[in-house]
C-alpha cells in the first residue's frame, strides 16, 4: 500500500493567486494585478503546486520557425 505526505494548506499569498488563476488570468496579469514580480507569482504556483502534490507543469510546445503565408502577406 502506498501512502503519500499530507497536503499542506495554501499561504494566504498562494490562495490569492489560485483565485486568479481560477478566473483564468496569465502569470503576468496575476503579477500586475497583485504587485508581484513574474518570478514571485511562479513561485507561489510552484508551492502550491508541492503543497498540493501535483506533477511540474509540462514545458509549452516549441514554437514552429515556419511562418504560414497569411502571416508573411505572401
């Protein structure tokens, strides 16, 4: 039987930003709205992201260097 930590309880800092993410805000707006640093904010999902015993976001997809033609004007 596997056991796993118990979830720790969100700061009031990581609760404040949940919320926003709830609404569907980006990083950078949450950091405009709450006077944070970017790094601040990813901090907070990061802990919260630990604390609630989540696995690490996946990396975006990268970008595709080819530009469609509609993109170009061609």
């Amino acid at each position: 039987m596997t056991t796993t930590a118990p979830v720790k309880p969100l700061t009031p800092a990581q609760k404040r930003i949940a919320e926003h993410l709830v609404q569907g805000l980006s990083n950078n707006e949450i950091a405009t709205k709450e006077h944070l640093s970017l790094d601040t904010v990813s901090s907070h999902i990061r802990g919260m992201r630990q604390s609630l015993h989540c696995p690490p976001r996946p990396a975006p997809p990268a970008r595709s260097s080819c530009t469609p033609s509609f993109c170009t004007g061609r």
